[in-house]
C-alpha cells in the first residue's frame, strides 16, 4: 500500500516537474506530494535513486542545463542535471554508443518476438524506445533497415 | 597479524578472522583488516586463499564510504584475483566487486568511477565473455555481475561510456544470442542487401535467438536487457511518462 503510494507520489512529482519546465516559470511549483507525505527524508532518498537512472525524466538533448527552481523540486532538478549531462556526454561519444545501438536494436526485435514474460518485453522495448529516439535519420536507416527481408517487418525508413 | 612470521598461527588466525567477518565485518574493515587478509594471498596454499577471500567477500558487504581508501589499495588484488584459474576463488572476488558496487552506488558514485575503471571493466568482461560455454563462475553471481555492471552504469554516465568503449556489446550480443556479434564492416555492407534470411544482421534466424533465449537462465536475460537499458542513453522528456502510464 505504502509502496503504491509513494509509486503515484513519484509520479505526481515527476508530472509537476514536466510542467514547470515547459512553463519555464521562477515559481516554486510545490508537487503535492512532498507535503502529503509524513517522511519527507526517506521519499526524497528514495526519489534520488529512482530518478537517478537514464530511464526517468529528461529535458531532451536540445534544452539548455537546468533551469529548475530551487528549492523542493531539488531531486527532480538534480536528476534533470544528472541526465542532460549524461546526454552530452553520449553525445560526444557518438561512434561507441551508434555502434552499441546498431549491433543491438536488431537483437531487441528478436527478444521482443521471443519471449512471452510481460518484464522481459517491457525492458525490450524502453531499450528499443531509447535507441531509436537518440539515433539521427543516417544511423537509423543502419540499425533499422537490417530486417528488411523480413515480410512483416519491410521498409521501416 | 601484520608479522606473519608463523604461518600455522596465520592460518588459524584467518580461520577466526573469517568467522568474525560474518558477525562484524565492518570491524574487520576499519582497523585495517581487509589489507591484512589480501597483501600475501599469492603466498598462501589454496585453502588459506579462499578462506581469505570468503571474509574478504563478507567485509565487502555494506562497506562505508569511510572505508573507501582501503578498498582502493586491495582493489588491485580483487582485480587479479577475477583472473585466476580457481572458480571459488573467482567467484569470492566477483562477490567482493558486487558488494563494494552495491553499497557505493547510491551517494558515492564518484567513489565508484575511481573503483570501476578500464580496467576493472576489462577484468569483468573477460569473466562474463564465456557466455554459453562452461563458466567459471556460477550462475547467480553471475547474474549478480550484471546486475552490479548495471547498477554501476546506472550512478555514473562515465562507467556507461568506459563500458561501452570496452565492448560490453559484444558480451551482450553473445548472452542474447549465442553467436558473435557481427563485424562493423559486415553489418555497413549488408545496408538494405540482407539477403541471408530471416534478417538479422549477420544473416542470424530468428529460431538462433529463441533457442539460446529458451537455455539461459530468465534472471540473466532480464539483467542482460537491464544493462542494455541502462547503457541507451536516456529518454527524451515525456516518454517516460508515456511507458510508464503505457504499462502500468
């Protein structure tokens, strides 16, 4: 019960965050989940670590460094830092992670067709998501176009 | 114990010191333990190594940030030790790496980039390389190891990019599918032109991947596409949103 809810509060917070960067105002918009919660250290450690990852939020690659407000949206900003400083670094590696990406996106297809648990597809396809949204027209005809002999699957350009 | 002049009264001593370890390991490491057990490994029989690997591997659990410079001067002897011929040995190491990832990930990423490095990850990948053939690990702390190279990737863009750069893909290629993965020049040429089949790059059939996907234990699939995962570089904003309310 406990664990659902902090689950919404996170997702509320991330919310939140996602309209006050694209309203891009100065006003501290308070999520209402920090003030629901009783445990106000144990939500925002846990926040951390969950919004940590390349998987959550991000401010996309076009968008100038954090223009967060401070204050209680600190988590969040901190996590919008951590990834668009993760996306320039990847950036500026281009040749290793399109290379990690083509050998790769096939193989994800192929996971995704095979297997049957809800998970497994799940992770397949977030990898698939993020592939395909970081990669530029060129390198996605490379790791797109390699299944077109297959009927289902022909002409993804 | 730093005299080490009879080596009887060593190996009893490290009997001792192991059984502690599994009570107070953080004792253990903050006076100095974790050097005294490592420093002569090479000059001890079999036995005395893996004892002393096995409370190393129990001081590793929950280490503290504090202990960071001592886990930082027997890192090297953990290193080489992920190389050696004796699968408990290796697997003790492995479960050293594990458990110092586990317990700096979460605040202490810095801490991590130090510890993970080039040549931590070149270690680790040429343990997991065998994917398929008999291992010299078993198999949960194997999948621990990915796990841990995830969880790594996951603290700090910079493990991600020195994995990447490492060939990490082709370990992935290979757990994914039982095959290596194609070369660069290959996989240019077959632009449009794959006309091997069922399509993938390398004129790989869809039946190869199934097969191998059917005999790897589920847990390793998982973290296999959890490390994968974490390598791609992040959704752009909004997405995530769209996922997660997609699935859940």
């Amino acid at each position: 019960m406990n664990k659902a809810k902090a689950k919404a509060d996170r997702h509320i917070a991330r919310q939140a965050a996602a309209n006050s960067l694209a309203a891009q105002t100065d006003e501290p918009s308070e999520p209402p989940s920090r003030a629901d919660t009783p445990t106000g250290a144990p939500v925002t450690g846990d926040d951390e670590t969950q919004q940590g990852g390349p998987s959550d939020l991000s401010e996309g690659h076009s968008m100038p460094v954090s223009i967060m407000p401070p204050g209680p949206n600190t988590a969040a900003s901190r996590s919008a830092e951590a990834i668009s400083d993760r996306m320039t670094l990847l950036r500026s590696h281009d040749g290793v992670v399109n290379r990690f990406i083509t050998c790769m996106v096939p193989i994800l297809v192929d996971v995704y067709a095979a297997s049957v648990s809800v998970p497994v597809r799940i992770k397949s396809l977030t990898s698939m998501l993020k592939a395909i949204s970081f990669q530029d027209e060129e390198h996605l005809k490379r790791s797109l176009l390699v299944r077109i002999s297959l009927p289902s699957e022909e002409k993804r350009s | 114990m730093r005299k080490k002049s009879f080596t009887e009264f060593f190996f009893l001593k490290l009997q001792t010191l192991e059984k502690i370890s599994e009570e107070y390991p953080s004792a253990i490491v903050r006076e100095g333990g974790l050097a005294a057990l490592l420093n002569f490994l090479d000059f001890f029989s079999m036995h005395v190594q893996r004892t002393a690997l096995q409370a190393a591997a129990n001081c590793c659990r929950n280490v503290s940030p504090d202990s960071f410079n001592m886990v930082k001067d027997v890192w090297p002897i953990l290193r080489n030790c992920l190389g050696y011929a004796d699968q408990k040995l290796v697997d003790y190491a492995a479960l050293c790496v594990i458990r110092v990832i586990e317990s700096y990930h979460r605040s202490h990423a810095d801490k991590l980039e130090v510890l993970v490095d080039a040549e931590l990850i070149k270690a680790v990948n040429t343990l997991l390389l065998p994917a398929g053939g008999s291992p010299l690990i078993p198999t949960g702390t194997y999948t621990q190891l990915i796990k841990g190279l995830a969880t790594a990737a996951r603290a700090s863009p910079t493990i991600a990019i020195s994995l990447l750069e490492a060939d990490i893909v082709v370990t992935l290629y290979q757990i994914l599918t039982g095959v290596l993965p194609p070369s660069e020049l290959e996989a240019q040429e077959e632009q449009g032109a794959s006309a091997s089949g069922q399509g993938l790059g390398g004129g790989l059939a869809d039946m190869t991947v199934m097969q191998n996907l059917a005999h790897r234990p589920k847990e390793q699939i998982e973290e296999a596409l959890n490390l994968v995962s974490e390598l791609m570089p992040p959704l752009p904003k909004g997405q995530s949103l769209l996922l997660s309310a997609l699935f859940q």
